[in-house]
C-alpha cells in the first residue's frame, strides 16, 4: 500500500496542526492540498475542552482554515456514545469544559452533581480536590465512570503538561474502578469519525502523534496509520513497539511524499 492508495484522513490536531497556539509549519498549506484535491477528511481530536467552533476559531487565528463540520471531539463522541447506550434520561456528573458540556446538553444531558447516573471525565484546567471528591463519591456509590479520553499529557510549546488521562487516573485510583475510555484508541471516536467519512477501513489513515492512542487505535480497527515527530512522539518508534504504516518528521514532508507519489510538483514551503 503506498500514499496514493488511500481515500480518506482522519486527522488529530494537538501535536500533528499545532502546539498550544502555534501552528506547526506546513499545517496550513497541507490542509489546503487535502481541501483543493476535495480529499476527505475529518479533523479528530481527543481533547474535549472546546466546541468545534472554537477549534475553528483557535485554527484561524494561526493560519488554519477549516469548517467547524470537519471537525469532531472527544466530547461529541462522549455525548453520542452516552445517548446511544443509556436507556432513558440520564444526570451526568461532568469534570470537563466548555466543549464537553455543550455536547451533553446539545443531547439533552441534565449536569448535576446530585446522585448522577454517570460521571464523564475529561480535561479540565480548574480542576479541584472538590470535583474529585464529588466524582468519586458518586462513582462509588454506583455512577458508571466514562472518560473522554486517556491521554495523560497535552504538547505545548513550553513542553508536555498534564492531560484528561491525569485526571482520568487520580479518579480511577480512588475509586478502583476503570473508566469506558471513548477517544483513541478505543473504537468509539474512531468508529463516529470512520462512518461520517463513507470510506472503507484499509484506505482510511490515521493521522497522529501519538503511538499509544493514534497509532493503536487505528491498529485496533484495521486503519492505515500515518505517524508524524512534531508532537509526543519524537522519535520513530523502535523494534517492539506499535508501527505505523508511514513515518514523517511532520506534515509539511507528509505533503511532499505524498504529491511525489501522485507526480505533482511539491509545492514552496508555507507556514
């Protein structure tokens, strides 16, 4: 299989478009090739603190044109999941942001923190003792536990900060119990992201950063997987561990390989 066999692209946005509030070189100009060659492809994230909307906006201001329906988050994925296998009207508990919560009450989620029937846990930055404290006493007084995501460290241009997974542990260490995990790389964000694209699994890429969330989650679903050294993972991974199919320094030389396989002339760099 090479580059110009695949049809559609799922692509992770922390570490792979931007750091923090700083694009990565070639973000822009790779999504604009991927839009003129009318190429599909979602923008996936497993971070749930803004809507998709405000990913729009926060790509603007970097340079980064995409509509906010190309765009799809742990958090809509969590809402959708909940509302597809809860039975009935459901009182969430929510640690999480903006984003998380206006999936859940776009899905008609009440948020309580009296007697929940589930705690939904993602990133969140005001996180505090109370809030593990409520999360815990619900959980273990029989609220199922859901987290968004896994991911136990955010890339920012000062370095790897703590992420959804810190907070997702310090609750699971609590209440010994392990949470159902909705983004990468268990199935139900990719799962949400590959039906929206329409196309068959073994031409649908995984674009990420990450070996343990994007790389094993599309292994997971039989997804082509294209790794990229501008977020968490700096370096190719090693005998042993997790392979993608493709390995690129970033997108911007992603670009390139891929219009050399498809013999277009590369294009000048842009940021």
């Amino acid at each position: 299989m090479d580059l110009t066999s695949l049809r559609a692209l799922i692509v992770d946005m922390d570490g792979v478009l931007y750091r923090g509030e700083t694009a990565i070189p070639g973000a822009a100009a790779f999504l604009a090739w991927l839009a003129g060659r009318e190429f599909p492809f979602l923008l996936v994230t497993n971070n749930s603190t803004l809507t998709p909307e405000a990913y729009q906006a926060k790509l603007a201001a970097m340079g980064i044109t995409v509509p906010a329906a190309r765009i799809i988050t742990s958090g809509m994925a969590t809402a959708e999941y909940l509302a597809r296998n809860l039975s009935g009207p459901a009182r969430v508990y929510m640690i999480g942001e903006s984003g998380l919560e206006r999936a859940l009450r776009e899905r008609g989620f009440a948020l309580t923190a009296e007697a929940p029937d589930v705690v939904v846990v993602g990133m969140d930055r005001a996180v505090n003792y109370d809030k593990l404290r409520t999360a815990t006493l619900a959980i273990r007084a029989g609220a199922q536990f859901v987290a968004t995501n896994p991911d136990r460290t955010l890339p920012t241009e000062a370095g790897l900060v703590p992420g959804a997974g810190a907070i997702v542990a310090a609750i699971a260490a609590a209440t010994d119990r392990e949470p159902v995990v909705i983004g990468k790389p268990e199935p139900p964000l990719l799962e949400w992201a590959v039906a929206r694209l329409g196309q068959p699994r073994p031409y649908t890429a995984v674009l990420g950063d990450r070996l343990e969330t994007d790389i094993a989650g599309a292994r997971r679903l039989g997804l082509a997987a294209i790794l990229v050294l501008s977020g968490v993972t700096r370096e190719p991974p090693a005998e042993g561990e997790i392979q993608p199919d493709w390995v690129f320094p970033s997108v911007r030389e992603l670009q390139r390989a891929w219009q050399e396989s498809l013999g277009e002339a590369p294009q000048r760099p842009r940021p």
